[in-house]
C-alpha cells in the first residue's frame, strides 16, 4: 500500500484532507465535551437538592433520637420527627434521580453529537484513502516489471479520459494492441500520473 503520491501536488492535496479530516475529528469531539460539560450544569439542582434533604434528614433524625432519649417522653412526640426525616430522605432520594437522568443525557447527546459528524466525514474519507492507497500500491509494483507497464497501458486505455489519450495519439489503442512500446510506455505513464505516482 502506498499512503502520498510521489508528485507534489496530489500528495499535498492528500495530506492537507488529512489533516483537515483529523481537525474535523479533533473539534466534533471537543464539541461533545463542551456539550457534556453544559448539560451536566443541569445537575447541580439536583445536587443542592440532595444535599439539603440529606441534611435535613440527619437534622430531623438527630432531634427525633435526642426526643426518644428525653426521661418520660413517650415515642409517639418523636414520631413526626421521624415521619419527616424519611420525606427530607425522599427529596435526597429525587435530588439523586435527577442528577443521574442529567448524566445520562450529557453522555447521550454529548457521545452523538461528536460521533455523528465525525462517522460522516470519516465513512466518505477513509474508504477514498484506502481505495487510493491499494490502486497506488498495486501501480508502485507494477511499474518496474515489463509485464507491468503492459497492464498500467491496458488499465490507462480503460480508465483514462478519451481526451487524454487521443492527446497521446489518435491512435494510441491500436498501437498499443500491436505492443508498439512507446506507446506502451506512454499509457503506463498516464496511469502512472494520473495515481500521483513517477
């Protein structure tokens, strides 16, 4: 496989979609992250709200024990206080939920909105790159052998732009089916070219 075209221009195109492809990749990420980062702000409700049931639960729990320690006092004087220590553990409970729901949707939307964009760009570019790079080696290979230059000429008489063969010559085809070499060597040139290559 080859990666960059031995010419400088295709190879400079090449590189710069390359790194353009991984920029893309680099900001679709950074932009999940700043999305993450945002939702997750959604949270902090749900934080205050745990942390005051929390203490408030404690609170209440403590005056209800220190109620039922009291010489005298019957259990039934603490028991609002135990009754209302349970509903402040319930407000914890939802302050919790809803901290855990906003997680779940900073990591949701957070993983899509990066994943999306960059499985787009990504599924047009790497096939492109690997297509290029297979094409590219099997030409590299091709091109020292004489066998070689013979099926990059049939490959050119397939896959170049009229255009650019009859620039070569009018006759290039029956040329090249009568193993003329130059023109042999003419097409192989062209295909080379056309891949970048020398």
């Amino acid at each position: 496989m080859k990666l960059y075209a031995d010419r400088a221009p295709i190879a400079i195109r090449q590189l710069l979609t390359d790194l353009f492809v991984i920029v893309w990749v680099y900001a679709w990420i950074r932009v999940g992250m700043a999305l993450f980062d945002l939702i997750q702000k959604l949270a902090v409700p749900g934080q205050k709200l745990e942390s005051a049931g929390d203490g408030l639960a404690s609170n209440l729990n403590s005056a209800g024990d220190k109620i039922n320690g009291v010489p005298g006092v019957p259990d039934s004087v603490a028991a609002p206080f135990k009754n209302a220590a349970s509903a402040a553990a319930s407000l914890a409970n939802a302050g919790r939920e809803q901290q855990d729901i906003v997680n779940d949707l900073a990591w949701t939307l957070g993983i899509v909105v990066a994943v999306l964009p960059i499985l787009f760009l990504v599924g047009i570019w790497l096939p492109l790159r690997i297509r290029y790079a297979r094409r590219a080696g099997s030409a590299n290979r091709l091109r020292n052998a004489t066998a070689g230059r013979d099926l990059l000429a049939l490959r050119a008489l397939a896959t170049q732009p009229l255009k650019r063969l009859v620039k070569l010559d009018p006759e290039i085809a029956a040329l090249w089916r009568r193993g003329d070499p130059e023109a042999v060597e003419s097409l192989a040139r062209l295909e080379l070219r056309s891949l970048g290559l020398r």
